[in-house]
C-alpha cells in the first residue's frame, strides 16, 4: 500500500444504503401506463334544451 492510501471499510449504514439504492429501478413499459375504459353513454336530459332557462339566467 502506497502512502496516502486508505483502506476503507463499509459501514453497516452504507450497506443498507447500496442494497436499498444500489440499483435502478425496472423500467415500466408505456403501454402499461395507459388505461382504457369505455366511454360513458350521454344523459340526453343533462344537455336538453329548455326555453325558459334564457329568463332565468338573464333577468333574475
């Protein structure tokens, strides 16, 4: 060994630290990232057209 040299010795803490991070993660594949569901069939009562709803939104 070579003057200036250290020997170094893991600590536990560090130990723990490699095992936890010592890795990247699995890469996650883009179609597993998406989600599908059917749409939902239109309330044709929500969108209806009412002819007073002109007086109530303008004059009260």
């Amino acid at each position: 060994m070579a003057q200036g040299e250290q020997v170094r010795i893991p600590d536990v803490a560090e130990a723990a630290r490699r095992a936890r991070f010592g890795s990247l993660p699995e890469r996650v594949r883009l179609a597993d990232t998406v989600e599908e569901r059917p749409a939902t069939v239109l309330d044709p009562a929500r969108n209806a057209y009412n002819d007073d709803e002109w007086l109530v939104r303008t004059c009260i």
